[in-house]
C-alpha cells in the first residue's frame, strides 16, 4: 500500500511537470483606439454611439473606471504602452518628436527572446518610417529619428508613421509621406473602404499563421479611429441618419471599429484561443477639440478637460482587460491603472525577468485582479508642456512648473471642480520634493542613464526643472502656427 502510495505520488508530480512544461504560452493582444473619449463607447454608458462588440469584451473581463493613458496626445502613450516607461525617459516629448531607443526593453523585445511571433499593425507614431521623408517634414528629423518596427523586434508590421482617414485612408493630404508600409515596404493594395478593415485585414492572416505554425503571438493593433480626418463609409453614416453629417461620421467609423474587433474576437473563436489570449483595449487620450461640437463630438463622460489636458478628461480613457483565468468576468475596477502598467503586468503574469534594474513606472495589475491589492502601490505621473499631474492614492497634485497649482480628490470629486490646495500645505511641499526627484530621474533616464554604452538623446532634455528664457514668451505667431501644426497629433 505504501509503495502504491509513493508511486502514484511521483506519477502525480511527473504528470504535473509535463502538464506545466507542455501548457500553451499565453497570447497577446493590445489593442488602442485614437483619441477615443471616456464617454464614447456603450461599456461606459454612451446610448448613442453602438459598440456591441467592444461592450461584450469588456463584459467578459474587467472594466476599467479610473484608467489612464500615459500621456494626453498620441506619441507618449504609445511609448509607455511598449516600455512600461514614461516618455520623458527616452524623449518622446510630446507628439512627433523624438523616437523609441533602440535600448529600451519592450514587451515586443521580451515576448520575441521567449518564443512569440510579434506583429505591429496601425498606427505606429513612435518615430519616423523613412530616414529621408515624413508627413511632418524635415523639422521631424526623419534620419535622427527613423525607428521603424521591422527595426524594433517586430517580424511582421502594417504601419503608418502617423493618423490616416478613417475611411479610403490611402486618399488626401495625410496620406503624402505618410503611407503604409507592410515589412518596410510600401504598400499598394488592398487600401480602400474603412481603416479598421484595412488593418485587420493584415492582422487575421498573422494570428493564423502563428496557429498554424504553433506559436504564441504578441499583436499590437493601434487603429487610427476617431483621430482626424474623420470619415465614415456610406453604411456607417446611415446608422445615424438622424444626426449631423460630422456625427455620422464620428459614430460611424468607431462602429466600424468595433466591427472589426468582434471580427477578431470571432476569429480566435473559431481558432480555439479565446481562451489562452490576453486583450487589453485603451484609447491613448481623450478626444479632439476645446468643447463638444457637431464636428468634433466625442465626449468625455463629464470629465475634465480634453486631449493635450492634465486633467482627467485629457488622460482618463475607456479601457478593459480579458484575461482568462485572472481577470473576472462583468468586474468593474475602480484601482488607477495605466497604459504604463502593461509591460509590468504581462512580464508578471507570463514569469519573465526584466534583464536590468532600469526604473518601470508602472505596475504590475495582477494583485489588482486576485484581489490582494486595492491600491495602487506607486504615484501615477504624467508630464506636459512644463508641467506634471500626480496621482497618488484619491490625491491628484497639478503643477505650473514646479510649483503645484492644484489639488483635487478623485474619489469625491471625479471631475475636479474643488480645489483642496490650501488645506494640506505639508503634503503639497512634500510632494513638489518627490516630484522633483522624480524629474530628475528621468532627465537622468533622458541622457543615457539607464543604457549601456555611449548614448546622444537627439532633442534637449525639457523638463519641468529647465530655466524658461522670459525673452522667449513672446514668439513670433508663425512659429506658434508651426508648432501647434506638428503637435497637432
């Protein structure tokens, strides 16, 4: 009995090896909307716009109430996605300047050393695609900061160097130097109709690759819906006959988005992975324009501010992830939570080692979704224009410069109408130190701190602790106009 019992025990563990050894790695999607509102999917209430498949996915998993994207425009976003990093740290200042390192570690870089067939597709925004040309002309620097995907551990990539129309995106003025490029290469086919289809059109035949050849795949899929020029096909604007024509259009193409993500839902179905694949969604910012309007009417759920704002409306975004086995089906999560604490979280959940002590600014959401965690364990920091916004624990601190201006309670006061500045004057002092040391670790970051090997960062450090000439305030309006141009995205 006793020998039975010793040789079931070691068949037990023999069998739980191979079980383990043999398990399938987990798959990887992320996928990111542009300029997409917290207000403008059916998940966060919006009874206008439909997004059936989006709302279904978000029920499956956890929905995000207080997610944020990394930055308020598009390029910095993009950058933490990847990096788990804040953008300040390796230059991406704002939208279209600067590049992705070819020294960071990304989720890309760590996926493909264990095993994954990695794919970009969309929007890539993260340097330039050409080293002589670019949509943003020669002040973008194309030669210092050409980074393109197939040079930055992709194997396959479908990308624009930045935003397209949302529908015929191969058509207008966006498209000049901006094409797609399929591997590096230009592309010519297969370009017409909507955006989203477009995209998806390439990602499909690289999920079922990876299937059938047997192996996990990390898919990035940044669509380039809502951004401008904001363009709906016929069918779309028809759903929404009844509104203006720029409604129909904004309605329209985010339906269409969301047709498309439940085409690739319904794609991993029918190839048995929906239960071994990983899906975060986000947008990267909030949506475009100073207010709501019938050309520009993405809304923000009561939020304050817009895209390129601080404020929540600028940074808090619709997000959700599906996680078999750890994220909940029809949970809602209240824990702040960032575009910054993808990387943390998915080298977390698969067991993989970041190689160096190099500072992550995110955090791992896995305690997040087991329960043992109800608060973030690290301030959430962005930083724009020559000022930061601080979240830690309910607290939001917002500078000018380095000095903060404000202070708002996001538990009671979710849309920052109530500044409590003056009632915690400890606190405030305390925190400008923090962010201060903060700063100065990403300058550090900045200048090659954190690489090995020599490293020139092509655009001047511009943080909150550079000195502002005061004979500098008052620019020339063309070179306002300039600048506001390039930041357009």
């Amino acid at each position: 009995m006793r020998y039975l019992l010793i040789t079931m025990v070691f068949a037990f563990i023999s069998w739980s090896g191979i079980s383990a050894k043999n398990k399938k790695k987990p798959n990887v999607i992320l996928i990111m909307a542009d300029d997409l509102g917290y207000g403008d999917v059916g998940f966060n209430g919006n009874t206008i716009i439909k997004t059936p498949n989006m709302d279904a996915m978000a029920a499956s998993g956890t929905k995000f109430t207080n997610f944020y994207s990394g930055g308020p425009v598009c390029s910095p976003t993009r950058g933490t996605c990847v990096t788990g990093r804040h953008y300040f740290r390796y230059g991406i200042f704002s939208a279209n300047i600067g590049h992705l390192p070819e020294e960071e570690i990304t989720i890309a870089k760590l996926l493909q050393e264990n095993g994954y067939t990695t794919g970009h597709f969309g929007k890539w925004h993260m340097g330039t695609l050409h080293p002589e040309i670019s949509p943003k002309g020669p002040k973008r620097k194309p030669a210092e900061n050409f980074a393109p995907p197939w040079q930055r551990n992709y194997d396959v990539s479908f990308v624009t160097e930045s935003a397209v129309a949302t529908w015929n995106p191969s058509i207008g003025g966006r498209y000049n130097n901006n094409p797609y490029y399929y591997n590096g290469v230009e592309e010519t086919e297969n370009l017409s109709g909507d955006d989203s289809r477009v995209i998806m059109d390439r990602v499909i035949p690289f999920v079922k690759d990876a299937v059938n050849n047997d192996k996990p795949f990390f898919s990035v899929i940044w669509f380039h819906t809502p951004h401008e020029p904001v363009i709906a096909g016929p069918e779309y604007k028809k759903m929404y006959s009844e509104y203006s024509e720029g409604k129909q259009d904004y309605y329209g193409c985010i339906t269409a988005m969301d047709d498309q993500i439940g085409r690739l839902q319904e794609e991993l179905e029918k190839l048995n992975i929906d239960d071994n694949t990983i899906i975060f969604f986000c947008s990267d910012n909030g949506p475009e324009g100073k207010e709501v309007s019938d050309k520009r009417p993405g809304t923000t759920g009561g939020l304050r501010g817009r895209k390129r704002s601080l404020y929540c409306g600028g940074v808090g975004v619709p997000a959700y992830v599906v996680w078999p086995g750890k994220s909940k089906a029809g949970e809602t999560s209240e824990y702040i939570s960032s575009t910054l604490d993808y990387l943390p979280t998915i080298v977390d959940g698969l067991g993989i080692k970041m190689p160096d002590q190099r500072p992550i600014d995110g955090v791992s959401l896995l305690p997040m979704m087991d329960g043992t965690s109800k608060e973030r364990i690290k301030p959430l920091p962005f930083m724009h224009r020559g000022n930061v916004a601080w979240i830690t624990g309910d607290l939001k601190f917002m500078t000018g410069g380095q000095k903060v201006k404000a202070v708002y309670n996001l538990r009671d006061d979710r849309f920052e109408t109530t500044d409590i500045k003056d009632q915690m004057p400890e606190e405030v002092k305390s925190i400008e130190k923090y962010i201060m040391d903060w700063n100065l670790s990403c300058k550090n970051s900045h200048r090659g701190g954190d690489y090995q090997g020599e490293f020139v960062p092509v655009d001047s450090w511009s943080g909150i602790d550079v000195k502002k000439d005061p004979s500098q305030k008052n620019k020339s309006k063309e070179k306002n106009k300039e600048k506001k141009k390039q930041n357009k995205e």
